[in-house]
C-alpha cells in the first residue's frame, strides 16, 4: 500500500507543481514524497521512478495525440529516426530516471538528519 500511495502522491504533487514550475520540479516533487516514505533504498528508487514514468509517460501521449503525432515524429527525425511511441518512451524513461534519484535523495536526506 505504501508503494501505490508514494506512486500517487508523486503524480499529484508532480503534476500540480509542473503545471507552475519548470521541468525540474519533479525531481523535488519526488524528493518530497521520498522523505515521507518509509522504504528501502531500492524499493524508494522504483517508487520515484514508477510514479514520473506514468506521469510523463500519460502527459506525452497525451500531447502526442493532440497533434496526430507530428511533433514526436519531426524531434524523433532529429534524434536518429526515432517515431512517436519511441519517443513518448524515451521521455517517460528519462523522467523516470529523474524521479527515481528524486526519491532516493528524499529519502537519503531524511536518513541524513534523523
């Protein structure tokens, strides 16, 4: 329970704050659910990276299928030929990559200091 309940939380606080704040404010939304988080090294990475892979994962689709997929298209021809849901995947791994050391530094912080 207390993965889906980090998982959640990460979306909700990550989606409130991006909708405000830079790209980077995920990294310090999943910091802030990693402290409140009472798991494991491992187990507080997967959280982190699950809960920014689905969101960043859902958002880009969802822009990916606002616009027929021509923007994906036309930055995956930039990257190497890379099509639409290459790079929707692409940008959710990367964001989940983010989350999972935002997690891991929130909950390295809270062991710091208790």
């Amino acid at each position: 329970m207390k993965y889906f309940s980090g998982i959640a939380g990460i979306i909700v606080l990550g989606f409130v704050l991006q909708s405000f704040l830079p790209w980077w404010s995920i990294a310090v939304a999943a910091g802030i659910v990693g402290v409140f988080l009472k798991l494991n090294n491992v187990q507080s990475y997967l959280v982190g990276f699950l809960g920014v892979f689905l969101l960043w994962g859902v958002y880009a689709a969802f822009i990916n299928s606002a616009n027929q997929g021509i923007l994906a298209d036309k930055i995956g021809a930039l990257f190497g030929g890379f099509g639409a849901f290459q790079m929707v995947l692409i940008t959710a791994l990367f964001g989940g990559i983010i989350g999972g050391f935002g997690t891991l530094t929130g909950r390295l912080g809270r062991k710091l200091f208790s």
